[in-house]
C-alpha cells in the first residue's frame, strides 16, 4: 500500500535528559512527503527522531505521524530508522547479519534474495556480504542499515544524518533512491547538508535549541530565515540562522 503525505503533530512536547532540557515543543504540524529536520548540533534533531520512534519517553505530551489515507503510524508496524551510527554485529559476517534481521522482520531468512534483493543490488551490499561487521567502514555500515530498512517496506523511513560522511557520488545515488522510493513511502530526515536537503524536501522543520524557529516549504522556511527580503539558498539561509547563535548579546 502506497502512502499519502505524512502530518507530523507535536502539542506541548518536552523531553529532559536529566537536568538538560532536550525539546520543548509547544506546537507542531508539518506534513510532507520528505520532510527535512535541520537544526544546529544539540538543537534537538535526533531527539524528536527517537520520541518519534517511541524510543525515549517524554517528560510532557506528545508527538505523533500520520497520514489522511491509512491513519496514526506506530514505531512497531510502519517506521523504520536508520541512525546516525548504525551498528551492524562484529563478529558475523554481513550476509548471517541480514538472514538474522529478514528472519525477525519478515519470517524468512532467504527473504533479502527475494522481493529485497533490489535493495541489496541497488545500495551495493552484494560486495560486503562475505565481510565481517567490525570490517565495514561507517559508510558500509550506513549501506547495509539502509538496505533492511527498505527491506522492511515501512510506511516512513526516518533518517538521522544519512549523507554525513559520503563521497559526491554515494550522496547522488543516495538521493536518488529517496527519490525513486518517495512514492511509495514518506521519509524524515535530519541532515545538515542544507544543499541535499533543498533538493530533496519538500518540507523543513528548524529547530534551534529544542524549539521549532520556522516551519514550511523550503522556499517558505528561505525566505523566513533571510528575513523575508534577500535572495538565497537554503545554505544560506540556515548559515544566517546559526550566525545568531554566535553573534555576542
């Protein structure tokens, strides 16, 4: 089943880890069908990832997905996520690793031959099988990750950092693979590469110090970071936001 544009709401969402106050989220709507998620380092992006995913817990209210044509998405049933620092187990080869996973997820240990097979020749996991987890590179690691995630036909794919690392190369074919998928499923990405994110998305939610600054269209959220006046990109506009953060008070 094909997917609509997914509603991301959020209504006085905090998120504390310990003393740090990670998000505070007053309100929240944005729906889009690739969302990116921007923001300075510690502005709360990977938080609202995992709340999302129902991997941390909040402090106070909520956050939800959702879509006009199915209804609330869960972690369990529809999501899947690609972290950051994708770990792949160290001491199997990347081949057993997939059998294990397509045996949890799909109940058939071949099924990365089948229907996922694409996704394995697509991503170039074919050349790892044999290796060992402790041998990929962090990329590699990204590679294989990205590959089950597909394999789990999940209605949203969140994203955290996918293009942090790659060569101008690996970064094309991996946009265009978010392009190809987009009709099928909807994706959340946080990234700092202003550059692919304004190419890809066709939604941005900023946040800057757990709270979200601007939310819109790429050229909505351009034009409200430049101050409605200047001329710009994306990279331009977030560069000016994170100046603010640097200009002495």
């Amino acid at each position: 089943m094909r997917i609509g544009p997914i509603v991301y709401e959020a209504s006085n969402l905090v998120v504390q880890y310990k003393a740090l106050q990670a998000l505070d989220v007053e309100h929240l709507k944005a729906e889009g069908r690739v969302v990116a998620l921007v923001g300075h380092n510690g502005a709360g992006k990977s938080t609202l990832i995992k709340t999302l995913l129902g991997l941390l817990t909040p402090n106070r209210g909520a956050i939800a997905a959702s879509a006009a044509d199915y209804g609330r998405l869960t972690p369990e049933r529809d999501m899947a996520f690609c972290p950051e620092n994708g770990a792949v187990f160290a001491d199997i080869s990347v081949e057993h690793y997939i059998k294990l996973w397509c045996r949890i997820k799909q109940q058939d240990g071949r099924h990365y031959l089948k229907a996922g097979s694409r996704y394995i020749e697509r991503l170039e996991v074919a050349p790892l099988l044999n290796k060992k987890g402790r041998e990929l590179s962090k990329g590699q690691r990204r590679r294989v990750q990205t590959a089950l995630g597909f394999m789990g036909d999940p209605k949203l794919f969140l994203f955290d950092e996918p293009f942090d690392g790659l060569d101008v190369q690996r970064t094309i074919e991996l946009m265009e693979i978010v392009e190809e998928e987009r009709s099928k499923r909807a994706f959340l990405i946080s990234s700092h590469r202003m550059d692919v994110m304004e190419r890809v998305a066709d939604m941005v939610i900023v946040l800057r110090h757990g709270r979200v600054a601007c939310t819109g269209s790429v050229e909505h959220v351009t034009r409200a970071l430049l101050g409605g006046h200047e001329v710009g990109t994306l990279t331009d506009a977030m560069r000016k936001h994170l100046q603010q953060d640097c200009t002495p008070s």
